[in-house]
C-alpha cells in the first residue's frame, strides 16, 4: 500500500485549508445538516436525553482536516474532542476555528489515522468520516480493529462515508475524482465502497452494527453516504 499512501500524501498536501479543499465543495452543508440530526437521534439513544447539557465525556475526530464536524457537531454534543489529522497547515486551520470555544475542550495530534493508537476504554464517541475511502481494505480493517478497544463501555463509533450500489459495485477514483481504470495514469487515490463491502470489513474489525442510515441527496448532486453507528463485539473484549 505505499504508493497509494504516498499518493494520499501528495493529495492532501495540496488541498486547501477551507471548506472546499476539505470537502471538494458543494456538500458540506447538507452533509453537516444531517449529521447534526443523526447525532441528536445518537445523544438520545446512548445518553438517554435530549437535553442540550446530555454531552459524550470524551470524542475522537478522525482525519479531523480543518475541524469541520468538530465545529458543527462535535463540539456541541461533547466535553473534549481529541482532533487527529496529518496535514499540519489543515490542523492549524482547525486551533483557529475552535479557538475560543466554550463548553467543549479540545487536544490536537499532528498524525495519521494509521500512527494514531488511542487509548484503551478512552472514547464515549468516535467519528471517522471520509476516512476509509482513503485506506486500502488491510489498513480500514487495522484502524477498525484499534478503534473497538478505544471505547468506552458503551462507546459509539460513528462511521460515515460515500456508497456505491450494487450495480457499480465498488469503484477507485483518480485524483481528480473522475473514475480510476487499470492503465489509465496515475493509480487511484481514493475507493468508493458497496455497503456490503463496508459490512464485511465491519465484522472482519470484530465490531457489530448496531445501526446505519443512507444519506441521500435530493438534487442528485452529490452520491449517496452510509453511516454507521457502531460498537465492539462482544466477542471482542471477552464478555
């Protein structure tokens, strides 16, 4: 997988520290739109209200980039947010943005998902989004795997990422974000997943779905998101 990561690298390095260069553009608010309400349905299932003061002790922001969620979301529904993302000047960007910000403390980590090892039994929530997309298979499942342990008992993570459907199952795109083929240049940078192929790494990971939700968009703009709610197996801790 090193060419695909020096790839990544090279990708992320040159996108820019804003809305657009995290997101490409055009899809942050819908998508923080209904992300806030999937975490208003969350805080009620796993804190059991719906009062604004009900907050998740301790959260992880994976791939955290210029503090997008954690700015939207994050830090209203949590008391510490940990921001991990490895592109120093995207990170900068989010000390700026959160700076100031009351009722939520933050700590922030200058490394990869992949260099990341978080605590055992430390994280009420963890949020990866748009993360898997850029990892081969071997390595979602080796970030699945050291997240389940990081909970919390009781703990969610919360997984959301693009679809693909059955018909054009799962697919590469090229940098650009047009449609990557053998011998076409470059190789891919990013992978687009059938929800199937996401289950199966689910339950390779030893962690348990406990429920998901398509985002679909109404305009046809942007491809359709799954998101997980996910927690470690019980065969995974020995209970």
């Amino acid at each position: 997988s090193g060419n695909w990561d020096k790839r990544n690298v090279k990708f992320w390095k040159t996108q820019k520290a804003d809305i657009r260069g995290a997101t490409g553009g055009g899809v942050s608010k819908r998508d923080l739109a209904y992300s806030k309400d999937f975490m208003h349905k969350l805080r009620q299932r796993v804190l059991n209200s719906d009062a604004d003061e009900a907050r998740f002790k301790k959260a992880l922001d994976l791939g955290a980039g210029i503090g997008r969620v954690s700015n939207a979301i994050l830090k209203d529904y949590c008391s510490h947010v940990d921001l991990v993302e490895f592109v120093d000047k995207h990170l900068k960007k989010a000390k700026e943005t959160l700076e100031g910000t009351t009722g939520c403390t933050f700590d922030f980590h200058h490394k990869s998902v992949q260099e990341f090892q978080p605590e055992p039994a430390t994280y009420d929530l963890v949020w990866s989004q748009w993360i898997l997309m850029y990892l081969m298979d071997a390595d979602a499942i080796a970030l699945l795997k050291k997240l389940g342990p990081s909970l919390t008992k009781g703990g969610v993570i919360v997984m959301k990422e693009n679809m693909s459907t059955p018909d054009e199952m799962t697919y590469f795109d090229r940098a650009d974000g047009e449609l990557w083929e053998p011998g076409n240049g470059t190789g891919p940078v990013s992978v687009v997943r059938t929800q199937m192929h996401y289950e199966d790494l689910i339950e390779r990971a030893n962690l348990t779905i406990r429920s998901s939700e398509v985002q679909q968009d109404p305009s046809k703009k942007t491809m359709p998101m799954i998101i997980f709610e996910l927690v470690a197996s019980p065969s995974a801790d020995g209970k």
